[in-house]
C-alpha cells in the first residue's frame, strides 16, 4: 500500500497508517512497536528551540512530498557496481528499506547468522528479543515520553522507526567466533520517487567474538527521498567490532541515522565515519559501557559543500570503571554550507579511571559557510583524564602561496591543502580499499566544488 503525502502532510498519512494497522499480539516485536507508535502520538516535532535541534534546520523535511511505501521484496540485480569489489566480503544489498543477503549461507563458518531483520524475527525470536530494544532503557526512554517544560530533544524519529517493525540486516557471531572476511552492506535508494525509507539494523558479537563492518549508504539516481535508519550494535565481553561507514547519498535526498551502541567488559569498538552526502543528513551516535576496561576510538570527516547541512550529534555514557574512549573529527565546509557537531562524554561518578578524549577540527573553505560545534564534557568523578575542544580556521594564504610558486593553480592548491587537512584521519583507516574509496571520493567531491566556485577562485 502506498499513500502520496503532499504539503507536509506526509507525517499525517504515515500516522493514520498506524491507527489502521495498530494490531494486538502479544509479541515482543509487536509491544515494542505498539509502545512506539503510543509515544509517536505524543512526541513533539523536533524544533530549534530544543537543545539538540539549535543548529539544525529541519521545517522543510516536514514539506516533502514524500510516498509512504512498503516496499518490494530486495534482489541482487544492478547492484553490483556499488560494492567495492576490492575487498573480499560477506554481502548484503538494502534495497529501498529491504534487505537480501547476497551470497551462500552454507559459506559461512559455524556461529554466524546472516540474514533479515523480517526472517529473524521469525527464524530468530528468542535471541532478537533478548536484544531488540534493550537500547531504550539505556536511553531511559522506555515507555516513557519527555514532559519537561523545556524540552532539550525530540525522539520523533526514532518513533517512527520502531512504530512499523521496519526490515534490516540481523548479524549474530557466536561466542569464540572471529570472522575473517568484512560484511559489506550498501545501502541502496532506486527509483526516482520520494519516498520514506526505514531501516532496522541488529549486530551481536557474543563474547570473545571478531566482525569487520563496512557500512555504505548511496543513491542510484536523484530522488529526494527521506531515509530514516536505526542500528543497534552489541559488542560482548573481549570482543572486537572494526565498523567503517560511508554516507554518499545524492544531493537531494534526505538522511537521518542513529547508531546504539553496548560495549561489555574488556570488548573494543573501532569505527571510521565518512559522511559526505545528502543535502541534509543527522549521524545521531550514542554508546554505553557495561563493564570494564571497554575501549572504543571513533574517527570521521564531515564534508558540506554547495548548500549541504552535516550534522554529527554523539553521546558517550561512561558509567563503568577503567573505560577508555577517543573520538575525533574533522570537517570541510564550503558555499553556504553548515556544518554541525554536538559531542557530549558523561562520566558518571562510579567511573574512576577513565579515559575520554573528544575533539572537532573545521576548515571553512569560504567566508559564505558555517560551523557549530559543541563539544561539551560531563565528569561527576575524580580521578579521571578528560579532554575536549574544537577549532575553526581557513586554509593559510602563505601555504597556498608557496604551493603557486612551485607552479601549482590555486585551485589544485587549496585542494591539496584540503585533503591534507582530513587525511590525518583518513591515513588511520586500516581497510586499505575504504581508505582508498574515501580519498577518491573526496577529490571529486572537491573537483565538483572548483567548478561550482566553492574555493572562491575562477571558474
């Protein structure tokens, strides 16, 4: 069933879908989504005056004329040239909100599972119940919805995610499993109509477990479309999830992303974060320690060119002792772009020992765009090693001219110079493919930038 939402109207219709379709099982996926679907009704639009919405733009994405779809069944034709090919891996295609695992499941070692969000609550039930929603009593939000009278967030679109049991990838390793090839799953919008997409994502590493996860979302073609994702990764005890994900949807679709993360005692989380697309996007990334001696190290580039927003909100809760987190980023913005940083660390007062590092560094190519950053810390212990900070410059007119006397053009310049700026983030990728998908992609988002004017030079 499809119903065509115009003129804001398309929260509206998505909501009367809901009432017609509210349901009574008594299954765990179905409470949840029964629970969901009673905040939604509540749950206030996110606006500029809450805390979390300051700086982000969002009254056009309620205007869209957007398709409230249920999608085909995904397959695996016309997908191939979206897989980067110079990795040998497990694959999966997310085709307009449905998801199919490329490959054969009689390749996989023993303790895997890959398979659908939809199969495996079905094939699954007690293991996604064990796990699925457990994310929101961290959250605190279970149940409940905000009622302070001044409201420093939105849940919204969370809401609307868990209200129709959206499909997915469901990813489980077993206990002592460590796989040895990457999981590559791209994300794919096909067609040219605006739609809603939503996506629902499930990762468990069991304990002592090994998964590498690269993560792509992109456009086969123009279609101003909202995709709207949710992903929930558990990381068991001494066990270790490398994630790299690359967000290059076309300029004229809209993006929104939240990632959850659980680390248990002595496990390690790396992740590697491009978000260089859409004309709108939200990375929303919050995790929590569950046990000691957890360590995670988060790294990305933000890039907004030619009227893109770009906005990273993490949330990092460290309630557990002897807990070590990094997070550091670093952003090119250019042509009446904006980018945004929110980073909060909370060091709950039982967390001794800890290590937290957060820090955000811009390069403004033109006087036209903007930056806001906030990197904020929370510390109610003692004895801890705590850092934040954020910078915002241009790019230096004398190294622009020492590269021009060396018979340089001025654009080339200020893109060395540019890339030069991110690839201390970039040369820490491990993946040797991703690192070279990412550098290749940021020198034709930069060459797409000269001849738009973005570097304030000629054309």
């Amino acid at each position: 069933m499809t119903i065509v939402a115009h003129n804001a109207e398309w929260l509206q219709a998505f909501k009367a879908q809901l009432a017609q379709n509210y349901g009574n099982s008594a299954t765990h996926f179905d409470q949840l989504r029964r629970q969901a679907i009673d905040a939604l009704k509540s749950e206030p639009l996110p606006f500029r005056t809450m805390e979390r919405w300051r700086y982000t733009p969002v009254d056009a994405l309620f205007k869209l004329p957007l398709n409230i779809v249920t999608a085909d069944p995904a397959n695996d034709t016309g997908h191939s040239e979206l897989f980067n090919h110079e990795v040998d891996a497990h694959r999966f295609v997310v085709s307009n909100g449905r998801a199919l695992f490329i490959g054969n499941a009689a390749d996989l070692p023993e303790g895997v599972t890959f398979t659908t969000m939809h199969q495996g609550m079905q094939e699954n039930k007690i293991l996604l119940s064990r796990y699925s929603g457990s994310i929101m009593k961290h959250q605190g939000t279970e149940n409940t919805v905000m009622a302070s009278p001044v409201q420093k967030d939105s849940k919204l679109f969370q809401y609307l995610n868990q209200s129709v049991t959206p499909d997915g990838v469901f990813i489980h390793v077993a206990e002592g499993v460590k796989l040895e090839k990457p999981v590559e799953i791209v994300f794919a919008k096909t067609g040219g109509k605006a739609d809603l997409v939503q996506t629902h994502n499930l990762v468990i590493l069991e304990k002592n477990a090994a998964l590498t996860l690269i993560e792509k979302h992109m456009d086969e073609q123009s279609s101003g479309s909202f995709c709207n994702n949710q992903s929930e990764l558990f990381i068991g005890e001494q066990a270790r999830l490398n994630h790299y994900y690359l967000q290059q949807q076309g300029t004229s679709s809209w993006h929104r992303d939240a990632i959850d993360r659980i680390q248990a005692a002595d496990s390690q989380y790396q992740g590697w974060f491009g978000c260089c697309g859409s004309q709108w996007s939200r990375l929303e990334m919050n995790a929590y320690f569950t046990g000691e001696n957890a360590h995670s190290e988060v790294q990305g580039i933000q890039l907004a060119m030619n009227g893109q927003i770009n906005d990273i909100h993490l949330d990092t809760r460290h309630d557990e002792p002897n807990c070590h987190s990094e997070q550091h980023f670093r952003g090119l913005v250019a042509e009446k772009s904006k980018i945004v940083f929110d980073g909060n660390i909370t060091v709950s007062q039982d967390a001794q020992k800890t290590i937290a590092h957060l820090s955000d560094n811009n390069l403004m190519l033109t006087r036209n765009a903007e930056v806001d950053a906030k990197p904020q810390l929370e510390i109610y212990a003692d004895d801890v090693q705590c850092s934040h900070g954020t910078s915002i410059g241009e790019l230096d007119e004398q190294h622009i001219f020492y590269l021009r006397s060396r018979g340089i053009s001025e654009q080339q310049a200020r893109r060395l110079l540019s890339i030069g700026f991110v690839s201390q983030v970039i040369e820490k990728i491990e993946l040797d493919a991703f690192r070279q998908e990412m550098l290749d992609l940021l020198e034709r988002q930069l060459q797409v930038s000269d001849v738009e004017g973005a570097f304030g030079v000629s054309k």
